[in-house]
C-alpha cells in the first residue's frame, strides 16, 4: 500500500475497527458505518485500506460507498447542516430553505464550504414534523424556517 | 429426483435444479438475458435481475424468474401463457427504452444476445419513451466500454470477481446513475484489471468491446514503404471458420495462410514457430533451475509460465513479491516479434522501423502486451498490431473472401514451420505438456515413452501430476482463470506445500481457445470443448510433434542464437517484470 497517504493513527484506526469485525468480508457494511463515524466520511484512501484488511476489490468497496446514501466520500465541514426533505417539510418549503443555505454559502449541496466551516446535505424525515420544515446544524434543530432566517442564523456560527 | 410438469409435460429432474435448466434438459428453451454459464468450467451469473426468464408457477401469485427458482414436488410450470409472453415482451421493452438505437453501426450487430432476444419476441416499436441515461466513454489497448448500451446483467461483474478474481469491475451507484464500473469510477485502464476481455467475451450486447484495429492493418498493408509480415497463434485456426459459417472445431490452418496472403500480407508467419521457440527456451530454464535446486542452490521454484499476458499483468499487480518465479521467457507473441525485428529484417533487407509485424490471435490482452515498453527498441515495439481472430474474419470478409472459397496453402520459410507441440500451446494444458515433451529429451537424453501426457489435460480449473522425469518425480500443476492461478500463488506465498515445480497458468476458459477474441461462444461451453478436441487432432496428425525437432528452430539455433538460454538468446527472447501494485491505489 505504498501510495496511501493516510497517517499512520488513520490506518490504524481502520484495521482496529475491521479487527474488531474478524476482518471479515461480510462485515464491510458494519465496517464502513464505524469507520465513518470516526472519520466523518469515506475518502478514497480509507476505502483503499478497507479493502486491504478485508480482503476484498476495492471496486466492491466502492460499489457499496456509492450506493448507500448514508455514506459519503465529501468531508463533513465542522458544521455539518442538514436540511430535511421529507414529506411534511417538503409541503412545507424545505426546497426553498435549502436552497438559501446554499445560496448563502455559496456551497453545492452534499459538499462542504471552502473553509471547511460548513456541509450541506439533506436527509429524510428528523421526526419533528410538527416544525416542518426542519433544518439541523450539528445537534441543533431549527425549525418552521423560512428562507429569510438562513442568514442569521449562519451568522450564529460564523 | 424431483416430479413436475413442464408446459403441461411431466419430465423428472435431480433436486436442486433450477426450472431453467430443467426446461433445457427437456427441449424447452427459455429465453434468458442476465443469465450466463460455461458448463463444467465452473462459472455461472445467476443474478436473477434482468427477469426476461419468467414463468408462470401454479399457486404462485407472482412469476418466477426460471434462472433462479429450483423445482419443487408437483409444480406446474407454464413458460408461454399469455401473461408470461405479455410480461417477458414487457421487460424488454423497458430494457430497450434505455438502450441506444444504433444497432448497425455497432460493434455487436448481428452478434447481439439483446438484438436476437428482440427479434425472437417479436417487438416491433418501444412504447415507452423517457430520460435514457448515458456515461463517458473508456477504452484500454484492449477493451472499449460504452456503458450507454449496458443491460446491467453483471456478467463482466461475476467473470472479473468471481472467475478472474481481477475486482477491476464493480457495480456502483444507485437507480438510474447505477453502472458497472472501477472503483472510484477511475477509467479501466488505471484500475485492476488485467485486460483479459473475459468481460468482452461474456457482453451480451455491445457495452464492453474489444478495441479495432483492422484499420491499422490495412493502412500498414497499403503503405508501399512498409513490408509488412503476420504470425497467427495456434488457438486461431481451430475457430476462424465458425465466423464463416463453419462447424466449431473445424481446422481452417492452410485456408488461413492462403486469404492472409490474399488480405496482402508479404510474409505469412506461425506463431507456432514461435511456441516452439518458446518451449526452447522455458524448458531450458526449467531445467537449469531443477538443477540448481538439486544441487541444493537457492532457486525460485514451482516456475510459472509467462505466455498469458492477462496472467502477467495479474501477477504484477497482485504478486509483487512473487515476482522472481516466472519464466523469464517471453510469449510467443513476444518471441516472433523479437525474431522477426532483430534476425528477419536485415534478410528481408528492410530496416527494423519498416518491418510491420501483425498478430492474430485469440486474445484482447495480446494488444496490452505489445505495447510494453521493454518490448521494442525506440518506440518501435517488436509486435506493432495485434488484431484478434473476430478481426481478421471481418477483414477476410472486408476484402471480398471467404474462407470456404479459399485453397490449402503453407505458411512461409523460415519461421512458419511447427511441431504438434506448438499447436496445443492453444489449450489449457498444453504448454506444460509441450514442455515436458522437450525437457524431458533434453534431461534425459532418452525417447519419450509416450508422447502424449493425458493427465495435463481436459477442463478441470486446476490439474495436478507427478510425472516420472527419469526417477526425479517432477511435480506439476496446470490451472486456467485468474481465481485459480491465485489459489496457487498464495499456496507459493505460503511455502509451496504442495511442492510444485512447473505450473501452467492461462486466464481463459479452457485456456486461448476460449480466448475473449475469438468467435464469440455466448455461453456454449460445447464450442470451446470442440476446438481442444480439434487442437489435439491437429497436433496429433503432425510428423513432427516436439518443439527440439523442429527443423527451422534447430536451424535458427545453429545459424543464430547459438544455444537456448545463452546470450543472445537472453538479450532477445527474455523479458523481465514489474511491481505494479501500485497501479492498484486509486490515491496517487
């Protein structure tokens, strides 16, 4: 593996937790779920050596990173925002909301700000409907947002 | 054994076997499009996907995918009611509305599994209509991929992973944006494949396709500058004539070498020279390494063979360490050109630079393998073209022949004689046998008992034998695809427990003669079992049927390389390899 470019702590981390499933091929779904939450996302490199300590094509790794929707190879910024598009918010506005967060941030949705600051992404249904439509930046829910809001409350964080 | 009805005829089949099969056994033929298998060669794409297969199952509220549904006790089985037809019509329509509408043009006209399937259900217009989804182009020395005409039947998928164990190709996305491809949906050519085609091959449609260069040659032939020579590798003439109508297994040799020389070639040359040129050299090294092994020097053993590039470029990428193991001979692709650049020029009075030299062969990955820098001199690589045995079939035809039509010629002096050891270089199999006929003589100095070694050959993934080398008990193993030949790497990783000496390995499905450039077989594992029979009635009608007693390779010996294995020989007809795991980061 003489091209990755991984820290030594990074790579150890990922064998640590493919250890932990028996370094087994069949866990690479649970692996990459673990390996994410440490990390924040699933870049090329840590999908490398995933495959590495399991023992399977890389190519297989990333057939299953880009077909479940919750993993991700774009780094989450340091606040990560997620938008909900479910159905209630949806009704409700939510397209408008998202669109000015990424007009605010000038940031494409499912990417991360320049400045590492912030991620947009956009996700099914939080369960508070009764808000919709319903934004999340880190823990914080925000919600009944109107597009008006979205500058101030970036601001909150700037 | 299992009872049921078949579209209303009571037949009885082992349990476990699907309702397709069981169908086949029966006479009924099921239409099928994702499904994919070579009998007795161990690969089967079942992914049950495509549901073209559907049949109607008494008591069952929904149809059955036949491909993927065992029998069970008493079932009733329709495969042409009015719903199944209605329901197989629609799934290829709704394939088809996602499917290029240039059939003519394409490479696969006429040779389309989806093209025939359309025709054979009768579909005349498409009525739905929608986004069609579309991909970049990708293309490497060997394969072309345009994904646009994909039916997303994983065939390529399971024959990389499963037969080749390559994991080149994956399916990746989701829905609509779902296609096959290499990880990061990097281009084919930096990822892990190997370009054997195998996935080619196994292309229902015209997705993956091999790389043309008919066009090349006839540019080349029509340059009066240039003389340009052909060599044709020995699984080629047990499968050309199926493209002219031809029974599989049919040897079409000296009607080859006669519409060659028609298609303008100035010299009509055999690989098979070159086979026996490169049994020369491997069996010298053989033995040179048995017995420096004996003599309790540290030497690398089993060796491997070296002909396949799909197989080199797998060990280069995949066995780094493991390098040291293989003969350091070339192919014979590699061998003729060398030859052909280094002795045949000067006789034919033309500088190297003006001497064209084309291959046919059976082979994609043989266009990867020319273009190895260390296989030529300045850029001018000692093999400038490689076409494959569906390409010269189009040229025969392009320039108005037909192989039926065509007399029995020979081959031209000097490097177009062969002995029966060449000709099965074409087969799993046949290199080692080809190479214990010679190093068998040369060690012992003794007439082979019996010329023909039975236990090297037929379609088992991997042969093992002990052979009698004169009281020294040679070990030998024999393996085609990738996914067994790295069953035996990573036993030489582990020690080599099972002690082998020499092992052959070729990447294709009963070795170059089911070769993802010849006629395509479209899963007719038959086909590929009747040109080994026709390898080895050909080598068994040769008067001459070892590589040492060739007369034109004794002759090149004496006026040119001196002795197998010695300097000249090395500087010329050896090659050296790489570490290219590196290949295999996506993180450059």
């Amino acid at each position: 593996m003489a091209n990755i470019k991984l820290s030594e702590d990074k790579i150890n981390i990922i064998k640590e937790i493919a250890k932990s499933f028996g370094n087994r091929a069949g866990e690479v779904i649970n692996v990459l779920h673990q390996v994410q939450g440490k990390f924040g996302y699933l870049p090329a490199e840590v999908q490398e050596v995933v495959a590495h300590e399991l023992n399977i094509p890389v190519s297989r790794v990333y057939g299953i990173v880009s077909f479940y929707s919750f993993f991700t190879m774009e780094p989450k910024g340091e606040h990560p925002i997620d938008v909900c598009l479910g159905t209630a918010c949806y009704v409700r506005g939510a397209e408008k909301v998202l669109d000015a967060f990424a007009r605010e941030l000038n940031v494409q949705i499912g990417k991360c700000t320049a400045d590492g600051k912030f991620s947009l992404n956009t996700l099914r249904c939080v369960g508070a409907c009764g808000l919709a439509p319903v934004a999340m930046i880190g823990d914080k829910v925000y919600g009944r947002l109107t597009p008006d809001q979205i500058p101030g409350i970036i601001a909150e964080y700037k | 054994m299992i009872n049921l009805t078949i579209d209303n005829k009571p037949i009885q089949v082992p349990e476990g076997t699907t309702i397709l099969k069981a169908a086949r056994m029966n006479g009924i033929d099921i239409p099928t499009l994702c499904h994919f298998e070579l009998d007795g060669m161990n690969f089967e794409n079942k992914p049950g996907g495509c549901r073209v297969c559907v049949v109607e199952v008494k008591g069952r509220r929904n149809l059955a995918p036949a491909c993927a549904t065992d029998v069970m006790e008493g079932m009733e089985v329709l495969t042409h009611s009015a719903r199944v037809i209605n329901a197989r019509k629609t799934v290829v329509e709704l394939i088809l509305s996602d499917h290029p509408n240039d059939c003519l043009q394409c490479e696969k006209n006429g040779d389309c599994e989806l093209q025939s399937l359309t025709k054979r259900l009768g579909i005349k217009e498409i009525p739905f209509k929608g986004e069609t989804s579309t991909y970049r182009k990708d293309s490497t020395l060997s394969v072309y991929r345009d994904m646009d005409k994909c039916v997303m039947c994983r065939r390529c998928e399971t024959m990389c992973n499963k037969f080749q164990t390559a994991g080149a190709l994956s399916g990746v996305n989701r829905g609509f944006q779902a296609v096959v491809a290499p990880a990061f949906e990097q281009n084919l050519g930096d990822s892990s494949c190997i370009n054997c085609g195998q996935c080619v091959q196994v292309c229902p449609v015209g997705a993956l396709t091999l790389v043309d260069n008919i066009s090349d040659v006839l540019k080349a032939i029509a340059d009066p500058t240039k003389k340009v020579v052909v060599q044709t590798a020995p699984a080629v003439r047990v499968a050309l004539g199926e493209e002219f109508g031809m029974q599989p297994g049919e040897i079409v040799t000296g009607k080859m070498a006669a519409a060659l020389r028609r298609l303008g070639f100035d010299q009509v040359y055999d690989t098979d020279w070159s086979a026996d040129l490169t049994i020369m050299e491997e069996g010298t090294e053989l033995l040179g390494r048995l017995q420096k092994a004996l003599k309790g020097e540290e030497v690398k053993l089993p060796m491997f063979t070296s002909c396949c590039p799909a197989w080199v470029a797998f060990y280069e990428k995949n066995f780094p360490d493991l390098l040291e193991y293989p003969s350091t001979a070339k192919s014979p692709q590699g061998m003729f050109g060398a030859v052909a650049k280094n002795y045949l020029a000067p006789k034919l009075g033309v500088k190297r630079e003006d001497l064209v030299v084309v291959s046919v062969m059976p082979c994609l990955a043989k266009k990867s393998e020319l273009a190895r820098e260390e296989l030529g001199v300045n850029g001018d690589q000692d093999v400038n073209i490689s076409i494959s045995t569906r390409e010269l079939a189009h040229m025969i035809r392009q320039c108005n022949l037909n192989l039926n039509d065509m007399p029995e010629e020979d081959f031209d002096s000097p490097l177009g004689q062969s002995s029966g050891a060449a000709v099965i270089f074409g087969s799993t199999g046949g290199v080692m046998e080809a190479a214990l006929r010679t190093a068998y003589e040369l060690h012992t100095g003794k007439t082979l008992p019996r010329i023909d070694f039975e236990e090297t050959r037929g379609f088992q993934g991997i042969k093992e034998a002990t052979i009698d080398f004169d009281g020294f008990p040679l070990k030998i193993a024999v393996a085609y695809s990738l996914g067994n030949a790295r069953k035996i790497m990573e036993e030489v990783r582990n020690g080599n427990p099972n002690g082998y000496h020499f092992v052959e390995v070729m990447a294709c499905p009963g070795g170059c003669i089911g070769g993802a450039g010849q006629p395509y077989h479209h899963g007719n594992s038959n086909i590929i079992r009747k040109r080994m029979e026709a390898i080895y009635r050909e080598d068994a009608g040769k008067p001459i049927r070892k590589s040492h007693e060739n007369p034109e390779i004794i002759a090149i010996y004496d006026e040119y390389y001196g002795k197998p294995c010695g300097h000249l020989s090395h500087e010329q007809l050896h090659t050296h390899y790489f570490d290219k795991s590196d290949k295999l980061e996506a993180t450059k």
